[in-house]
C-alpha cells in the first residue's frame, strides 16, 4: 500500500516508532477497507428504489432521475442500458469520494502520526537531558433519509477528526513545555524558543478559517445544518406529492 512506501524511511527508528506507524498504517487500512464497503453498499440501497416501485405500482422508474437521449425507459432493452450507465457513473462518483474523503483521513492521521513521533523524540531528548543531568546531581423517502445519515456521518467524522488534531496539538504543547530546556546548549535553547513561539499558534483544523473543528464546534453547527437540511427535503417531499 502507499501507506508502506511513504513510511518506509521510518524502517530502522526506534520501536515506539515503529509501533506507532505500523498502527497507524493497519487503521488506515482498516478506515479504507470499511469505507468502501459503506460507500459500494450504497449502490445496493438506492437499487431498491426501482424495486419497490415496480412491485408496488408495476411502474419501470430509473436508478436515478435522469435519461440517456434516444433510449426509451418503457423498452426493456433501452431500460437495461439506461440502468447500466447509471451504474457505471455511481460507480465512478463513488471511487472519487472514497478518493477524496480518504485522502482527507489519511492527511489527517500523518499530521497525528507525525505530531506522535515528535513527542517520542522529544520524550527521548527529556530522558537523555535528565540522565546527563543526574549525573551531575541535578534535577420519507427514505433515500433522502439515507443522504441526511449520509451527511451526518460526514459531519461527525469530520468533527471528530479536528478533535483529534486539536488534542494532539495540546498534547504536543504539554510534551514542548515540560522540556527541561534550561538543560539544553545556548544554541539549542535558541532554537527551543523558536519551537515555544511556533506552538503559540497551533495548527488546526477549521472550516474555512472561520470556526475550528472540535466538539464545542460540533454541537452548536451540527444541528444547525441537520436542521435545516431536514427542512430542505421536506419542502422538496411536499412538492413532489
């Protein structure tokens, strides 16, 4: 997998290191593997659309609504093909949004995994400061119902992922600012300072630079835009009736 060939440089690092990555990797894995599953499975809900309409009212209804010029729905060879391309482009909407959104995870959890590594190091450094200074003595309908879940996971996943950031961000902050830096050369101290002043502005994750994505975000944005998606589908359900 490309998760292998981008830490493969991490081979010969320490074995909290490694460990690190490898669980790192086996989740990414794991979040791929699921997600293809939920996004592919998809297909299979909204096919039982056009099966419920037919038994119901024994009416031929497309897989999605929209028609292919010059081929007739009411025609069981022109309905099958019709069938078929809508497929086909589920199909390829539904490899660019396991693309995208698993691009989306797989930055996030670098930036965690590398948020991870630098506390290690910095925790090697603290042991190594304090043993050299030891020894110096020193201390309804349902396929809206569907894309509403749909959107409610996307919500939620997304939130929880800036969580993630936002704790380990803070836990970085802990692991710079219990660094025993008065042990450290004048040149590294100078450098120290630098690191102190970067974590004065943490990077986080934010929806476009407006609010930061964490749960105090979380409960105030997500209702309100179930909310108001919910009132969208339900005009659009009492315009089509």
């Amino acid at each position: 997998m490309i998760e292998k060939k981008i830490y493969c440089i991490f081979g010969n690092g320490t074995v909290e290191e490694r460990a690190a990555i490898k669980k790192t990797i086996r989740y990414l894995g794991i979040i791929f593997k699921v997600m293809s599953f939920l996004y592919f499975s998809s297909l299979l809900i909204f096919a039982l659309w056009p099966l419920y309409v037919y038994y119901t009212e024994n009416q031929l209804v497309s897989l999605f609504s929209y028609e292919v010029p010059y081929l007739r729905i009411d025609e069981p060879t022109g309905y099958i093909i019709l069938l078929l391309i809508q497929i086909i482009i589920y199909i390829m909407g539904i490899c660019g949004a396991i693309v995208t959104d698993y691009m989306f995870i797989f930055v996030t959890f670098h930036a965690l995994l590398s948020v991870d590594l630098l506390i290690l190091n910095l925790s090697q450094l603290k042991n190594i400061l304090t043993v050299k200074e030891s020894e110096k003595n020193l201390t309804d309908w349902y396929v809206a119902y569907f894309f509403l879940l749909l959107v409610s996971a996307e919500l939620t996943i997304c939130f929880i992922l800036g969580n993630a950031i936002e704790l380990k961000i803070d836990e970085l902050f802990n692991a710079v600012t219990s660094l025993p830096w008065h042990l450290l050369s004048l040149f590294q101290q100078k450098d120290f300072i630098f690191l102190l002043a970067r974590q004065q502005r943490p990077l986080i994750l934010t929806i476009y630079g407006f609010v930061p994505l964490n749960f105090e975000t979380y409960t105030t944005v997500y209702f309100l835009v179930l909310r108001a998606l919910y009132q969208f589908f339900v005009l659009l359900l009492q315009y089509l009736e």
